[in-house]
C-alpha cells in the first residue's frame, strides 16, 4: 500500500484550503468583483443597454466636487460617525459593567435579552414608534419636557436637532450588540487577575483601569471599527425617520448612502453614484486602517 | 412497411400538433408594478381577460414594495432579467428614457393622433419629441377633502369655495392648548401633496405659469409665483391654521384626517379608497378653491402608466405593446374604476354624468378637464426643491421672497444639467 508523501499537517492545510475555497470565491465574485465594477462604471454616463454607456473620464468625480449635496452628506456622515460612535460604546459598556455586577445568571440573562431586543427589531417598526413619542403634539419625550417646564421641541422636523435626534436612535438600537459585545469580553477576563490585584491593594478605579479596559482592548477596537463602518453607511433609520422627505428636513439628516441611493434609483444616474459609492469606499477604507492602527494594542499579562 | 408508414405519418401529425400549440403559446411577456393589494388584483383579472382573447400569449405578473421598486427596476433591466411592459409615475419618464430603460410605443400598433384624441390631455405628458412612452389606465387630481360633522360643529354649512373662506373655516377649526394642537384645520403636508399645490395650483390660479413652452425655462420665480408661495406659507406663519408632522410619519395629514383631528386636508383620488375604509365620520369632497369667486381654476393631474422596456424584442414586443393596448382600453379601464377606485384616463368614460355627479368622484373628475401634470425631468430632486423652498421658511424663518428666489435657481440648475 502507498502511503501519501504528504504530512498530516500539509494534507491538513490543503483541506483547510478547499473549505475556503468556497468563501473566498463567495467574496470575489459577489463582493469584490461588483467594488471593481463600481470603479469601472463611474467613469461612464449610464446606460441600462451597455453599447450605449458613453466613456466620461473622471467628469463625475469633478462634478462631485461642485455637488453641495456631496459636501452636505459627508459632513452629515461624518457628524453621526462622532455622535454615534463615542456614544454607543461609552453607553454600551457602561450598561454591560452593570449587567456583568449581576449576580444572578438568569437575571442577567433577561436583561441582556431586553437590551438585545431593539438590535433585531425591524427599523421601521423603531422609526415608527419614535416618531410617534418625539412628536411635538402627541410625544411623550415633549410630554417630560413640559413636566420639567422646559419648551416643547419638534425634534425631527428641527433642521438643527433632527440629525443628533436620528443619530440617538440609531445609538438606542445598537446598544444591545454592543452590551453584548462588551459582556462576552468582560467574561473572558480571568477573575484571577482580579483578585490577584485585590490582594496587591488595588480599588475599584484601578482594577478598571489597568485590568478591565486593557483586556477588553479587542473587544474595543472591533466594537469601534464595525461601528464607524455602520456608521458610515447609514440609510435605513434615516429613510424611515423621514420618509416622504428623505434626508430631510432640509437635507439636515442625509447621508451619503443614501445621497448614493436618491441618484441611483430616483435619477436612474447610475455612473454618478458609483463615483460617489467609490468616495465612500476610500473613507471608509482609510479610516478603517486607521483606526486599527491606532486602537490595537497587544496586551498581555 | 405499411404499418411503419402510418405510424411515420401518425407521429408527423402529433408532432405538427404540438408544434403549433408551443407556437401559439409561446410568448411569455412579464408585467411588472409596485404593491398595492387592489391594483395587483384587477391586474390578475384584466390578464385573465387577455389571456381568454389572446390565446398565445402568456402575462407573468410580478410586484415588488414600493420603496424598492425604482431600484428593482434599474439593476434587472440592463441584466436583461426585467419585465417587458412597466408599470411606472408619469414624472420618472425622462430619466427612464434618458437611462435606456424604455423604447417608445410602435406608431402601427398605438397611433399618437388617436391618442392625443382618446385620453385626457395629461396624457401628453407621456410623450417624448412626439413619441409616446406609455399609456395610462387611471389618472389622478387633487380635491379637499373636508369632516362634515367638525364643520357642522363649528356652525360652517359649506366647504370654502376661496382661500380667504378656506383661511376663516380653517381657523374656526384648529384648536390649540398651551402651545400644543389638538385639532388643526388645514393638514398642511409640504412633502405631502401641498408641492403640487403651490407649484401647479396656487401658482397658476394668480396667473402665474411653473415653466417655459418648451420645460426648460423656470418661470414661477415672478410676482404671481412668490403671491401663491407667500400665501401658502402664510397659513402657517399669519393664520396659524395648521402645522406641518401633525401626525407625525408617512402621509400623516391623511392618518390625522382619518382619526377625526383635521378639518381639512388636500389630497389626490387616489387616497379616496384609504379614507372611505378608514373614516369614522361624514367627510366630504369639494373642488379645489379659487383665489376669487369666478377666478381662474387650476389643478394638479398626475397618472402613473405602462410603458415597454428594451426587453420586449420581436414577437414580445408585440404581444407587450397587444396587452398594452388592452389594459388602457376602454373595457378595462371601466373595470379599474369599479375595483381600484381610480379615474378613467378616457375623455370617453369621464363625460358619463353619472362619474360626474357622484358627490365623491365628482369634483375629481370636474377637476381633470384642467388639471396640468409639471413636465418633470427629475421629480424627485424638484420636488424636494418646493419642500425646502417652504421648509425654509417654516422651520429657518427665511424670508418667502429670499427662499422662493432660491428655489428658483436650484430649479433652473436640474433642468439645466438635464437638458445640457
């Protein structure tokens, strides 16, 4: 009998190989060939028959600099990015702090599950409700506001608050993953560190600071990345906040998805978009490697 | 060998048989629109119909939600996995045909003449340099639609035949507590049906007209034009007669109407059947009102139509523009107006006094005889255009003279970059 001239560990790594295999052409054929593509469309005037796609060079990139729409919606990008961002990871690590202070298992898991709920719910159903309790006549955000005797505000048709007003709902929705997220990483800490420190005469202050917040270091920088990332493409909450004047009012709340998506589809201007769609992939490519080069750390101990 | 031969020709014949069937039902053409339950049912049925008559050809019917249809339509078509005739508003036209995504309608098979003769003259809307782009089964206008028992209670025994009356019942009919309304009289929608209104209605009806001849030339900028803009923001600024998100979301003047909370709102034939199933009270339709008694009558009229993409080629494109014709026939059309409540987009079937004087259809169909449909080449960015020009000045306190200006410019700039 003939033995195969290949180790364990080759034949291993080969296998390994073929299971990827299907990944991988997965994410050629259905991920990163359509980026290309996109790079490839947006130098052209659209036409849905292909003959008749007129080659324009880099005309839509010089329009998109004269565009006031363009600079409007990543300016607006960019401010939900640092509103949201910050806010959802400082809130959901404050709240999984809390949760992990939960002794009892059940309990624990039960309010996990409430904090999970908005995550998974549809963004519709959230636009709908919210809109409902900001509303200046009937909400009962405005109803606390006149209790505290403070004026009554319109917070999604105010040019000046309907942005952050968005950006907080999408923060309220998020939360769950991100307390999640946070709790599996607060768990994966070895509670001997803890006690070690304790013992050394280390206070609660310190025990966070040089234990809790280094260890959860990954969970941070994948937190923060997948964030920025949502962030940077949102469009459901905002089409659904305003839905008969999307990106409004005034164009106080559109993004540049969906800027993206309005050229698209409502002014079947599909060579313009994709230069736009080619902008945002270049943000959010650069900004993305930064931040894993500044956020990651190895930490051991 | 004589048995070999029968059975040679036995087998020719069931052959020759088959060949026909296939080639009599070989044309399969695919239908596509958005989802509205009543209109995805009378398709079903007028397809039902056609096929009967029209043994070789086969309608697929397909639908898809409407915030995801335009974006359906524009990554199928130039896959080449579309449909063959598409169903789409008359104001996405232009970029439709400028896109590629629609072939004008064969003269032999749909005469223009002929149709410039049968259907309301918004119909024109739908041509392009002389060709027709689509036809439509239904057309729509706008009317006020009023809640008789709040009228009754506040002593007001007719709909407002002028704006000023429109401006008196209108106040009769708010209500206000502390800095909260409970009750409004106009629900007023700029990014409802309210940028049709100033742009089409109030504009015209103070002499004004929204565009040049030709659609290229931006003309509401003029006094007429800031009158109708000044008085329509005016109802909100001056007489406080409603505010905008009263209801908040989605067509919410209608929801705020339905639940009894709106006196009046300004809204199309297509919102009838919503009302008639929602309303608990006796509500009314009147006509538009004018500037004066007697004055000039204006209207928005708008349709959404059939059209034939690239797609039907051959003996598709034939039996499409066949189905075509038979879905904006007069037969179906009749059928339309009975199960989706839509109406008929024939001169023919709007003369017929009994559409005329029904107390709801009425002023609707009063209305078409001079309704306009606005020539859009980018309906979305020129609506936006209106909602921001009056949002200025709601929301940002901009002066109407200085916001209305600006309209004017970024509207003179879309048609610009469209017809560069």
């Amino acid at each position: 009998m003939k033995r195969s001239r290949l180790s364990l560990a080759t034949r291993e790594a080969l296998w390994a190989y073929v299971f990827l295999l299907l990944p991988l052409a997965f994410f050629l054929f259905i991920r990163i060939w359509p980026a290309f593509q996109a790079l490839w469309l947006s130098l052209y005037d659209w036409n849905a028959d292909p003959s008749k796609r007129v080659f324009v060079g880099l005309e839509h990139y010089a329009q998109m600099a004269q565009d006031p729409l363009v600079a409007r919606s990543l300016r607006n990008t960019l401010l939900y990015t640092l509103i949201g961002v910050p806010a959802q990871l400082v809130l959901g690590l404050g709240i999984a702090l809390l949760l992990n202070a939960v002794t009892r298992e059940r309990l624990r898991d039960l309010f996990r599950a409430i904090y999970f709920a908005p995550y998974v719910t549809p963004a519709v159903a959230v636009a709908w409700v919210f809109s409902w309790m900001l509303s200046a006549n009937f909400g009962v955000v405005n109803e606390l506001l006149r209790a505290a005797g403070l004026p009554a505000q319109d917070f999604l048709r105010n040019p000046s608050l309907a942005l952050p007003t968005v950006a907080g709902v999408v923060v309220w929705q998020n939360l769950g993953f991100q307390v999640v997220l946070f709790l599996a990483g607060l768990q994966n800490i070895p509670r001997d560190y803890y006690e070690a420190a304790r013992i050394d005469g280390a206070d609660g202050r310190q025990l966070f600071r040089h234990i809790t917040l280094p260890l959860l270091n990954p969970v941070m920088v994948f937190s923060a990345v997948i964030g920025t990332i949502g962030f940077l493409q949102l469009f459901t909450q905002v089409v659904n906040l305003s839905f008969t004047d999307q990106g409004g009012p005034l164009h106080s709340t559109l993004t540049v998805a969906l800027y993206i998506y309005q050229v698209a589809f409502g002014r079947f201007d599909l060579g313009y978009a994709a230069a736009i769609t080619v902008l945002l992939f270049v943000i959010i490519l650069s900004i993305t490697l930064i931040q894993l080069r500044l956020l990651s750390r190895r930490v051991e101990y | 060998m004589l048995r070999s031969f029968v059975r040679a020709r036995a087998l020719w014949v069931v052959l020759a048989a088959f060949a026909l069937t296939s080639a009599q039902a070989q044309v399969t053409i695919t239908y596509w629109q958005y989802d509205f339950k009543s209109k995805i049912e009378a398709i079903d049925e007028l397809i039902k119909r056609f096929e009967a008559a029209n043994p070789g050809i086969k309608v697929v019917h397909q639908t898809f939600p409407y915030d995801a249809y335009q974006q359906k339509v524009g990554s199928s078509i130039p896959a080449g996995q579309g449909p063959d005739v598409v169903n789409l508003f008359y104001g996405w036209l232009p970029t439709w045909v400028k896109a590629g995504y629609l072939v004008p309608l064969p003269e032999n098979l749909v005469n223009p003449k002929q149709v410039d003769n049968d259907f309301v003259s918004m119909a024109q809307s739908a041509k392009i340099d002389g060709k027709y782009y689509g036809l439509p089964t239904a057309v729509r206008s706008l009317a006020l639609f009023y809640n008789k028992d709040l009228f009754q209670q506040a002593g007001i025994g007719k709909p407002p035949k002028t704006w000023a009356e429109f401006i008196e019942v209108g106040k009769k009919l708010t209500v206000k507590q502390g800095d909260r309304y409970t009750q409004i009289g106009y629900g007023i929608s700029p990014d409802g049906q309210d940028h049709h209104l100033v742009r089409e209605v109030l504009l015209r009806q103070m002499g004004g007209r929204p565009y040049s001849d030709d659609g290229r030339k931006v003309l509401f900028g003029g006094p007429e034009g800031l009158k109708a803009f000044t008085m329509y923001t005016d109802w909100v600024k001056k007489h406080g007669i409603g505010i905008p998100n009263f209801f908040p979301g989605n067509n919410g003047y209608r929801d705020g109407f339905i639940a009894g909370r709106i006196g009046m709102i300004i809204d199309g034939s297509f919102a009838i059947g919503t009302i008639r199933s929602g309303a608990k009270f006796n509500w009314g339709v009147a006509e538009l009102p004018v500037e004066k008694v007697g004055g000039r009558k204006a209207n928005f009229g708008s349709f959404w139509l059939h059209s034939i993409t690239p797609l039907a080629k051959g003996p598709k494109l034939e039996a499409s523009v066949k189905f075509l014709n038979f879905i904006t026939s007069a037969e179906a059309q009749r059928y339309w107006l009975e199960k989706v409540g839509e109406l008929p987009a024939r001169k023919g079937l709007i003369k017929d006094p009994k559409l005329s004087l029904d107390p709801v259809y009425g002023p609707f169909i009063l209305s078409l005889s001079y309704a306009k449909a606005t020539p859009f080449v980018d309906e979305a960015a020129q609506r936006t255009v209106i909602v921001n020009a009056i949002n200025r000045v709601l929301l940002q306190n901009v002066d109407p003279a200085q916001s209305w200006k600006m309209a004017m410019e970024e509207e003179q700039k879309i048609l610009d970059s469209f017809y560069k």
